[in-house]
C-alpha cells in the first residue's frame, strides 16, 4: 500500500537560511543504507530547493537509486541558526551552463 505525503511549505526563516550565503550538507542513502553526506550549494525555485551537483556525483547516483534526502542548511554568521529539511528528489535537470 503506497502512502503520499504532503510536502509542507518552507517557512520564511528556512527560505532565508536558503537563500543566504551558508553552509548547506545533503545526506543521501548509499545501496547498502549507509548515510552519505555532501557540502552543496543551495537556492529556492519558488518552494523547491535546488540542489546542484553533477550527474556523476555519489550523491547524484544515491538519489537516483533513492530519492530520500536530508538537507541541513547552517548560518555562517551564527552556527545555532540552521535548519534541517528531509524530502525527496522530484525533479532532475540538466544545467545549461
């Protein structure tokens, strides 16, 4: 039996944290479940976070096999600021530069 889950809408204090010039680490799931943590650069579409990273990345080939993620965003100016986000990858494309 499949369940859906509803994605909750980003607060303002996440969008900030996204959108500011901090720290972001996506945790994805490796074949045999280990966790596998990543630094990578983040920005919102919207409420989509986009992630980038290229098609021959670990993280790029985890998700691929499993969409599951973890993302923790953490202030630069104040490490007691962050925010963590767990999802799933909905949407792949190419970056044309």
């Amino acid at each position: 039996m499949s369940e859906e889950h509803q994605a909750e809408p980003l607060s303002e204090e996440i969008k900030a944290l996204i959108r500011g010039a901090n720290f972001a680490h996506l945790a994805t799931l490796m074949g045999d479940g280990a966790p596998h943590v990543d630094p990578v650069w983040v920005d919102l579409e919207g409420d989509s976070i986009l992630v980038c990273t290229g098609e021959s990345a670990l993280k790029a080939k985890n998700t691929r096999r499993d969409a599951r993620v973890g993302l923790s965003i953490v202030a630069t100016d104040n490490p007691y600021k962050e925010a963590q986000v767990r999802g799933r990858v909905v949407e792949r494309r190419a970056d044309p530069d």
